[in-house]
C-alpha cells in the first residue's frame, strides 16, 4: 500500500574536475532508476539492494574526494508517495516510448515479409528482435510500480517472437589504485565473514576464497556494528573500510583477484559477469549476466538461512567456472 513505502534520498557533490568522475556516479544512479528530485538529491525506492547500492556510491564518492551521504525517509513535505511514484512511471515512460516505437518498426518488417525469405534476412529480423527485448528488460528492471505502458510494451514483443517463429519456423574506466599484494599462505584456515543476507559479489567472492585462496576457509555474517569486536584471525570481506572489499569501481571479487594475483582466463570472464551485476556500470555487457542473476535471486528468495543461500550461490559459480574453464 503507498502509505507503508519508504524511500532512500541520496546526495552527493564530486570535484568539477575530472568530469568523467561525476558522470560516473550519475551514469550509475540512472541505470539503477534513481529519479533527480531536487536539483542534486536523488531518490529511489527503499529496499535492500538499493540501500546497499547506494552505501557502495558513498564510499566511491568519498574515493574521488567529494561527499556524499543517504537518508530514508517515509515521506517529503512537498510531494506525496502516489506523486512520486508517478515521477518515477514518468521516467519510465519515456525509456518505455523508444522500445515502442522499435517494436513499431518491427512489426512494419515482419508483416511485409514472407515465409522463406534469406535466411540473412531472418537472421537481421532476429538480432533486432532480440536487441528490443533486452533493451526492454533493462527496462523492466527498473519500472518499480509496473507502469502500463511497460505491460504493453511486454504484450507488443511477445506478440514479435510469436510472429518471427511462425515466419522462420524456428526458435528464436577509471583506473584501478595500486592495491598491496596479499600472499594465499597468510590466509590459511581463516574464518571470513561478512555482511548479512549476500548476494551477488558475496556470493562470487566467497566461492574465490575457498576455490583458490584458503580451501579451509569457513564463513560467517555479521552486521557491520561489530566489526570492531572481531578475533584477530577473522578476515572480513564486501565491508566498508576493510581490506577486501570494494575500491573504486571494482567489486570485491576483482579487488581479491587483483589482491592475491589471481590470473586465470575463466576468473577474468566470471569477474565482468560480477562486476557488471554488481557495480552495475555498463563496463562489461556479458549475455549470461541476467540469467545467472535470476538464479541467484532464486536462491536469495528460497534459502533458508545465510549459510544456505551461500552454499548455493558458491556452488552456481563453481559450475560457472567450469564451463568457462
């Protein structure tokens, strides 16, 4: 119901120079659906994956020198929540009228063209096809209130696959700081914790660490209020202000590859499938990045437990790996 919605208010300010360094940080609101609500005060729906988005933003921004900081909040003074969800369905509106104008464009193609044409042809029909249905789900990802526009644009390009199989009779940078070596023998037989409920780039590291790091490593959550209390032989990961975590605009998983000089074909591949979920930047555009985050969402939603849900997670890297291997 609207009155039970929360939303998270984000500020930030960078130095004027490099400009490549405040367009990274707005490329990176936008593609997680971030709406500019007061001048630069940018807002987004409350939930866990946008609460911990924008922690990781905080610490990037304070990286490039600048500040920045979010709050949540139940409500504004000046805009109610069923105002400011339609903001956010007007934004998405308009990303939604460019995918219809290209299903447009499609349907044109296909209602001129006959059964038994070039398979070149069908071929430029497919790729345009498949370009508007991702292009769309990128969308989707970020259409929180279920737009209506949306509902059509899904219907429109259903009806396009539906179309195009009956016609072909088949299916269709910033750079990097220098980070201190870290040696695997000082890592040995470790407890590694982390933040509660993981996902992706917890996931992904976690299976690093006990694949190529400290095949004894054992794993444990806690909140981020006790890390000063930790043994000296826990190593933390994927925590603010820790060794092993994110710096810059790499995720943990590059920053432990990178850490422990972890050189391997298949890792570098796993690591632009990580990245690309979880700094979310467009560096790397890997075609198996939204299938294997559904999985993972799967795990999230069904696990019983953390140790579970990080089991699992491990284990779909693990076979990642080996395929790529």
């Amino acid at each position: 119901m609207l009155h039970n919605i929360e939303w998270l208010l984000f500020f930030y300010s960078v130095p004027s120079r490099p400009v490549r360094n405040r367009v990274a940080i707005w490329r990176k609101l936008h593609k997680a659906g971030a709406l500019q609500f007061k001048g630069a005060v940018y807002i987004l729906p409350c939930n866990e994956d946008h609460n911990e988005l924008l922690a990781w933003l905080v610490s990037e921004v304070v990286s490039l020198k600048g500040e920045a900081s979010f709050i949540r909040v139940e409500k504004t003074e000046m805009e109610n929540n069923q105002q400011i969800i339609d903001l956010f369905n007007e934004q998405r509106e308009i990303a939604y009228q460019r995918i219809l104008r290209e299903i447009e464009d499609i349907e044109r193609e296909l209602s001129s063209t006959k059964i038994g044409v070039a398979s070149q042809y069908k071929k430029k029909l497919a790729k345009q096809i498949r370009k508007t249905h991702r292009d769309f789900e990128e969308i989707k990802k970020i259409d929180f209130f279920v737009s209506k526009t949306g509902l059509e644009a899904g219907t429109r390009i259903d009806g396009l696959v539906m179309a195009f199989n009956g016609l072909s009779g088949a299916e269709i940078e910033k750079h990097p700081g220098t980070m201190a070596a870290s040696l695997i023998e000082d890592y040995q037989n470790k407890i590694w914790v982390t933040r509660k409920r993981p996902f992706v780039d917890r996931f992904a590291s976690a299976w690093l660490i006990r694949r190529f790091i400290d095949e004894n490593a054992a794993f444990s959550f806690i909140d981020e209020n006790d890390l000063d209390n930790m043994a000296e032989d826990v190593v933390p990961f994927d925590i603010r202000g820790v060794r092993f975590t994110h710096a810059g605009d790499q995720c943990t998983f590059e920053v432990l590859m990178k850490s422990f000089n972890l050189k391997d074909k298949a890792l570098r591949k796993i690591a632009e499938i990580v990245h690309e979920l979880d700094v979310k930047d467009n560096k790397f555009r890997t075609s198996e990045a939204k299938g294997i985050e559904d999985i993972l969402f799967g795990i999230r939603k069904t696990a019983k437990c953390d140790h579970e849900a990080l089991g699992k997670g491990m284990a779909i890297f693990e076979m990642l790996y080996i395929s790529k291997a």
